[in-house]
C-alpha cells in the first residue's frame, strides 16, 4: 500500500516540476520566474523526501534540509537583485 502511495505521489510531483520548468521558461515577467524557481527547489525537496522514504535512508533526509537552506538563501539573493540591482550593499 505504502508502495503504491509513493508512486502516485513521486509521479504527482514530477509533473509538478515540470509545469514549474515551464511557468520558468516562459514566464512573462521575472516575479513570475522567481516564483516558479522558488516552487521548483520545493518541489525537489519534496522528491528528495519521498525517495528517501521509498529506499528508507536517512541521507536523503538531510539532503533535502541542505537545499531548503540553499534555496532560501539564492531566493532571497535573487529578490535583492530584482529589487536593487545588487546583492550586498
């Protein structure tokens, strides 16, 4: 049961970060962008969690919290850069 719950949910979010590359790659505007690359790093976290469940390691474990962390950080990197035109003052 718990094998077919983790097929549906990886198969659920793969399609998820595909809509997400699109929304990246066509995206009218760069708020639009941002978003969908912010969307994406949650997304891969996600993934990164449900296989770690599927092959029950705890490496993918602290795999993803390394990404929340680098995904927050480029986030609010790239809003600064958006909003100013530089990232440290």
């Amino acid at each position: 049961m718990l094998d077919i719950a983790l097929t549906i949910s990886l198969t659920l979010i793969l399609m998820a970060i595909l809509m997400n590359a699109f929304r990246l790659t066509v995206g009218p505007s760069m708020p639009d962008r941002v978003l969908a690359l912010d969307t994406m790093y949650v997304n891969s976290i996600a993934l990164i969690v449900l296989m770690g469940l599927w092959l029950n390691t705890r490496i993918y474990f602290e795999s993803a919290l390394l990404i929340a962390m680098l995904g927050f950080i480029s986030t609010v990197a790239v809003c600064k850069y958006i909003l100013r035109g530089d990232i440290i003052e």
